[in-house]
C-alpha cells in the first residue's frame, strides 16, 4: 500500500424505517420493510442476504440513485435527497468507458470544479494506490478483470468520498484475483478510514472485510419485503487470520441462517 495521503472524510449513515415498494396496486412488489440501521463513521459494514432480499436497492438508496417509499435516509446527519456527493458506488462490473484509458476512466470520478493540475496529481495518486501507475495510458482492453476493477475503486476514491458503497464489487473476478482485491480493499480502508458498505453474497468475505455483518432476509410468501434479521459484530482486528476458530464458529453461524447446510460449508 502506497504512502501517499490516502485519508477520506468519513461520515455516517443512517436509514430510519426505510421501505421501498416497486409498482402499485396488485402489481407493487415490496423489497425493503421498515429498515433501521445506522453504519458509523469509519465502520465497514457488510449487507449479506439472499437475492432479491434488498441488498443493491439499500445500497442505491444511500447513494441517492433512488428514494425510499417511506422513511428517510441520512448520510452525515444530512437526509438524501437526490444523487448523495458525499458518497460513491463501485458495481459488480468495471463500467469503465472501452475508448478512454485508465486514467481518462479515473478521472471521471473527480468533482466538476477539479482545477486541472490538481485533478491529475488527484489521478494519478489512486492509480499508484491501487497499484496501477504504470498502466495509467492503458485501455480497459489491454488489463485484467482485477486490474478494471481497481480502476473503477480508484475512479470512486479520487473524489474522496464519506461513503463508499460497494456493490459486489468482486463477484465475477476468479478465486485468486478475488482474494488480493479483498485484501486491497482492506488495506484501503485501514488507510483512508472510509466508511463502507459492502453488498456479498460471500460469507468469508464479509467476515474477512468487515467489522459487523448486517443479514437481511426477504419474506417473500408474504411479499412483505425484507428487514433485517439478524447483526453481529465480527471478532478480531483487521486484518484477521482466516484460521481464527471465532470466524469458524460465526462462518457456520451465519451459513445455518442464510439456509446453507453445515454439511456443504468449507473452512474459513
């Protein structure tokens, strides 16, 4: 990890018996039910859950691409109300435009008002945080899947945001490129204090980046939406050992209740 000044403005994030109910009438299809829960300023959150148990729509919500059918959502005590500047998103794909380079890509990422000269030194700091310097002229094309990533981590964190939200940011890399991102994503927490909010459907993973795991669980025969189940605050400092029996024990914990049987669970 690079020692450059890599320090964000945290804040924190508050959702206040929040629901989201899609379409109207007998058509309407409730996916989030009262939700109240508040991420600290600093903290590294991950939302785990089945699909279609809310995850992505809590996430959009808190970034301001979409509204709450009833209750409020507050980032640094302020109530979203449109496209939240103070937060930004990394999706399960890179999104980077195929035509511009990596850095072109990044600096996409900078505010408007971004003076030129301060705006490449912002650029080329995450790309050398990331560890992509050298291949700041490249195409998307011409890099790895893990590589685009990292583009797109460094194209939200050059504006310095208080929230950063991540939507299965590492689900369609291979085993291996998977765990160095988590770890560079680890790293990238512990170094800039970011507040995150991690969507996964990957147990070890939120127990490897997290420091509490939010479980939301639909009740779809009752098409109630989802609430939150079940929270829990994850043992040990980061970056934790892997082998740790606590992460062992709430692993298998957190498996039974997303209706995983014991039987197919892999270690830690």
């Amino acid at each position: 990890m690079s020692d450059l000044d890599t320090r964000v403005p945290a804040v924190p994030v508050e959702l206040r018996r929040v629901s989201r109910v899609f379409g109207s009438g007998g058509e309407s299809r409730t996916v989030l039910a009262g939700i109240d829960l508040e991420v600290g300023a600093g903290e590294v959150v991950a939302l785990l859950g089945a699909s279609g148990s809310g995850k992505s729509t809590l996430l959009r919500l808190v970034a301001g691409l979409d509204r709450p059918t009833a209750g409020e959502v507050l980032v640094g005590g302020r109530r979203v109300t449109g496209i939240e500047p103070r937060a930004a998103v990394v999706f399960q794909e890179p999104r980077l435009l195929p035509w511009r380079s990596l850095a072109a890509n990044v600096a996409f990422g900078l505010p408007d008002s971004t003076p030129r000269t301060e705006g490449n030194a912002e650029v080329a700091r995450w790309l050398d945080v990331v560890g992509l310097a050298a291949f700041a002229r490249h195409r998307p094309r011409e890099v790895s899947g893990g590589m685009a990533q990292r583009a797109a981590l460094a194209r939200a964190l050059v504006r310095r945001p208080g929230v950063l939200l991540l939507d299965e940011p590492l689900a369609a890399l291979d085993a291996l490129t998977r765990l160095r991102m988590q770890e560079l994503v680890d790293d990238l927490q512990r170094s800039s204090g970011a507040t995150i909010m991690l969507v996964t459907h990957d147990v070890e993973e939120a127990l490897r980046l997290a420091d509490r795991v939010v479980l939301l669980a639909a009740d779809q025969a009752l098409a109630a939406g989802a609430d939150i189940r079940y929270a829990v605050r994850v043992p040990g400092q980061r970056p934790r050992d892997r082998a740790d029996p606590r992460l062992t024990a709430l692993r298998a914990d957190l498996l039974d209740r997303l209706g995983v049987p014991r039987a197919t669970a892999r270690p830690v």
